[in-house]
C-alpha cells in the first residue's frame, strides 16, 4: 500500500488503489503506528525508518505554509486536489 510518495488511501483486496490517491490523515495514521511499532519493539523484524520518514515527508508536503493548514487528498499524479483538507484531516 505504500510507494515512493506515501500509503495510499484505497485498495482493491491487496492491490493498491491507485485512482483513489492519498490521503494527509491516513500518511498521519501511518506514521503514528510505525512510530510506535519502532518503540514497542514488539515484532523481531524491524519496521523500516524509511517508512516513517517517507510518511512524515508526505505531511511536510502537505503542509500549505502560506494558509498554516494541511491539504488532505493528493491524487496519484501528484496534484493536490483542494487548497486546505477538512478539519478532520487538519486535526489528524
């Protein structure tokens, strides 16, 4: 579900949604659990650094510095969809 620019927010059984993009919520979702996952060293494998910092580029990227608000859906070819996401996204 993850590429080089976040997880995408849709699948299709195991396969990656690609027309339904990304979302800023589920980039923060994500970095939220691989954080913990690093700390709780729960699993023997470990989870990856590259994902959280390729999660938290996403919400850097998000991020409208000239509003100070998070956009929220970014489609496929890279293009945000709106100038500011919902509340809901920017609270995330």
């Amino acid at each position: 579900m993850t590429d080089d620019t976040g997880i995408l927010q849709h699948a299709i059984f195991s396969v990656p949604n690609c027309q339904e993009g990304y979302t800023t919520d589920d980039n923060a979702r994500a970095l939220a659990v691989t954080v913990l996952l690093q700390e709780s060293r729960v699993f023997e494998r470990e989870i990856p650094a590259n994902l959280s910092r390729r999660y938290f580029a996403f919400l850097e990227f998000a991020f409208h510095s000239k509003l100070g608000r998070f956009r929220n859906f970014l489609v496929y070819d890279r293009q945000w969809h709106e100038p500011i996401g919902s509340e809901d996204s920017h609270g995330r």
